[in-house]
C-alpha cells in the first residue's frame, strides 16, 4: 500500500464511506424495485457505489481488512455525508436521492481526473464510465415525472424533503485545503457545490420541476439520524463470526 | 408499459438470438434499462429491441398446413430404393 497523507487520507475516506452508504442504502431495493428491469438497473447501480468504495477502501487500507474496516468501525469514525446515509424507505426519495448523488458524484470524480494520488485518477476515469449510466438512467425517470400529476406531486414532496440534506454531500474533510494544494483534488468542495447547484437548479426548470436549491452543509463527524440501526444491519452478517475469513 | 422483445448479438461472426423479452414505458426508457436486463458482464455486443406490437405474427393455422406433405420430404430413401433395383436388374 502506498504511503499517502492524511489530507489525501481524509479525502478518500469521505468518499469511500459516502460510496458505500450511498450503494448499500440503493441495495435495499433488491427485489422492491417498481418493476423488474428498473429492480435489475437500480440494484447495478447499487454494486458500482459499491464497487467504488472497495477501490477508494483499498487505496487507504490493506486489502486483508476492508471488510472489518468497511463494516465494524465505530459510527463515530465514518465521515459520510447525510445524504449518502438517510433511509428512503419510498421509491419516490429514492429516485430523487439516486439523482441528487449521482450527479454530485460525477463532479467529484471529474474532480479526481488529474490526480497526485498514485491509481486515483485511473480510477476516476473507470468509475466515470458507470457515472455516464447511472445519469443517464436518473434523468431518463427525472424527465418524466412531470407527465403525470400525481407522480409530479410525489417527486416535488421528495424533493422538499431531500434537497436540503443534498448540500451535505458537499461537506468538505477538515484538511480539504491541504489536499487541494496536493493536488489529490483538483477543485475545493465550495468551488464543486457551485456547479452542483448550477447543474440541478437547470435540470429542475428542464424536468419541469419546482425544488428550492441551495447548500447547506454539514459535519462529516457527525452521524445522521437512523445511521446506528443501519449500521447495524450491515454488520449482521460480518459480527456472526469476527474472527472468519470472508 | 410496453414489451420488448430482446436480440443480443455476440461479438464475432454469430448473429442476433433471441434473449427473452422486457417491459418498459418507451423505448427511450428500454434503452437505458436493457443493458442491466440482458448485457451486464459483456454478453452481447449489439443489442437489438422491438416493440412486440411491432411483430407481424403469423397465423399458427397457416403454418398447420404445412405438417404431413409427403411429397415435401425427401430423405432419399426413393432414390435409394430406384438405384438399388437398377443395380439388381443389371448384375
């Protein structure tokens, strides 16, 4: 493993955490999607997030522990951001979050292009390739919800509830400047949100979709509501024997 | 929602099969859900999707006609049969 700095460290993880959040939180819907070929398509996006989190995991943690490290940490110890963590138990916010995150994902890994990190930007170029689909398949069901009034209404309702949370993907790590002037980021996490905001308040008037767009941020070290009990659930089946090799 | 009926074509020289069938609203929205349907690890190189209202399916009674034409199967056994009596007739 190469030896990176904490900025760079710190960067990663918060990404990582939030990837695996995001990918876990999507994998609920195995099985609950609203039909089968959006099931199969929701539950593919999950894997990428998912898939994501192990590359970034692994380029901070030795590969024998990702699991452990992935599932068993302390609440307190992950840096994801609420967005990534809230349970959207209606397929309504969660379609709105897929498209929320998705499109702030894709900017962070453009982010991540030109890279200092060692791998990092072969990364990025490979996960930017899943991003163009999993846009593409949130737009694709975002362009239609104006159609049918009660699908609009339902998609607007998501939309009060989730936008002001969506800043907080936006939360930058506490040594965000060092990482910048490292070059591990190109952009701040200020400079991103910018364009974030530009992107969705566009994408709403072009949806035909009203939503108040803004950026609240928040504090990566602070777990949101509902996070013990997931986390929990992600654990189940790692803590029945934490001594087993997977 | 409409039904899709999915060609999947492998790279190479193969041709389109048939893959199975899919729903969606549009074909815009087929598009985008057909790759996790049918082609998620690189099983096919082209996809093809048609609207099954689009198909001109052939009245099965049409084809039941077909069944039990003698004079439309030749296994060869006649010709047999003729050069094998020519050989018998000669020698």
């Amino acid at each position: 493993m190469i030896e990176l700095s904490t900025a760079a460290k710190d960067v990663i993880l918060a990404f990582a955490d939030d990837e695996h959040m995001i990918g876990s939180r999507h994998a609920n819907w195995i099985g609950l999607g609203p039909f089968l070929e959006e099931d199969l398509a929701f539950c593919s996006i999950a894997q990428d997030e998912l898939g994501h989190a192990l590359a970034l995991y692994d380029l901070i943690v030795p590969s024998s522990e990702i699991d452990r490290f992935a599932l068993l940490r302390d609440p307190s110890q992950y840096r994801s951001c609420t967005l990534a963590e809230l349970e959207c138990a209606t397929w309504d916010l969660a379609l709105v979050r897929h498209w929320l995150y998705d499109t702030a994902e894709e900017l962070r890994w453009k982010n991540l292009l030109q890279s200092t990190v060692p791998g990092l930007a072969d990364l990025a170029a490979q996960a930017l390739r899943d991003e163009a689909f999993h846009t593409s398949h949130a737009e694709m069901f975002m362009t239609r919800m104006h159609r049918d009034e009660s699908a609009r209404l339902k998609v607007e309702a998501a939309l009060a509830v989730l936008l002001p949370a969506a800043g907080s993907v936006w939360s930058p790590t506490d040594t965000e400047a060092e990482a910048v002037a490292e070059g591990v980021i190109a952009a701040s996490s200020e400079t991103l949100s910018q364009q974030w905001v530009d992107t969705v308040t566009t994408d709403l008037e072009r949806f035909g979709l009203a939503g108040n767009t803004g950026v609240t941020l928040g504090d990566r070290t602070i777990r949101s509501q509902g996070f013990e009990s997931f986390h929990t659930s992600l654990g189940e089946v790692i803590s029945l024997d934490t001594a087993a090799i997977w | 929602m409409n039904t899709y009926e999915v060609f999947l074509k492998k790279p190479g020289k193969d041709e389109f099969r048939h893959a199975g069938s899919m729903q969606a609203a549009d074909a815009d929205m087929a598009t985008v859900l057909a790759r996790d349907s049918y082609c998620r690890r690189g099983e096919g190189e082209h996809l093809w999707l048609i609207d099954r209202d689009h198909i001109v399916a052939v009245d099965p009674d049409v084809l039941a006609t077909t069944v039990d034409l003698a004079h439309r199967t030749n296994d060869g056994s006649a010709v047999a049969a003729r050069r094998k009596r020519l050989r018998e007739e000669a020698s």
